[in-house]
C-alpha cells in the first residue's frame, strides 16, 4: 500500500473512530431523510451536543448532509455504508465465535461462607 494510501486511510479511520460516528452512519444507512431528534432516538445514548458534533463533522468530511426533511448521506456516504454493509454478517460470525465468560459465582458462594447467615 503506497503511502498516499495509507493517509487517506488513516483519515478516514481518524473520522470513524470519533464515538457515534459510525452510528450516526449506519442509522442512515436506508436512504431515508432522519430528523435531528429522530437521529439522537436511532444512535441511541448520544447526547444532543455529541451529536451535534458528530454531525458537523460528517457533513464537513462530506458523508451528510441535510436536506429538507433531515439529515441523509450523500453519494460518498451511501458508498461508504454499502461497502460496510457486510458488517452485520461478520459480527454475528465474530460474536459467535468469542469466548464465553463463565457465570459470576453467586453472592457469598465465592468464599464458601455461604453468604451472611454462614459467618458468626
């Protein structure tokens, strides 16, 4: 990968990594328009000024843009959620095949005291 290959990536990365970025992306992965409010309900647990930020910087990066119904992406925006649409296909790949973490022992089962009526 030549150089110039490695920047671009590195910025788009750089944009993405930015928390709710890539929810922001994906909630309007469909193509319809979503309104700021309707936006905040889709990503989830984004506060207003979060996002606000993270719109700003997906519009100037130019993946978003609002139109007169919401926010929607533009063609580069459409074109970079196509080609993470396999996404959902990987993670369910990657997740079911994760360790399991074995189950936390019960409330004072941990140190054989059998909890507080077993201590005197």
């Amino acid at each position: 990968m030549s150089t110039k290959d490695n920047t671009a990536i590195s910025a788009l990365l750089a944009l993405l990594e930015a928390r709710y970025a890539l929810r922001v992306l994906w909630a309007l992965r469909d193509g319809h328009a979503q309104t700021f409010r309707l936006l905040q309900d889709s990503v989830g647990g984004v506060t207003p000024n979060t996002l606000n930020t993270r719109v700003k910087e997906l519009r100037a990066a130019g993946l978003l843009t609002r139109s007169r119904d919401g926010y929607v992406l533009t063609p580069s925006g459409l074109d970079l959620s196509r080609r993470l649409s396999d996404l959902p296909a990987f993670a369910g790949r990657w997740h079911a095949s994760q360790p399991r973490p074995a189950p936390a022992p019960a409330a004072g089962a941990a140190d054989g005291s059998g909890g507080p009526e077993g201590s005197l």
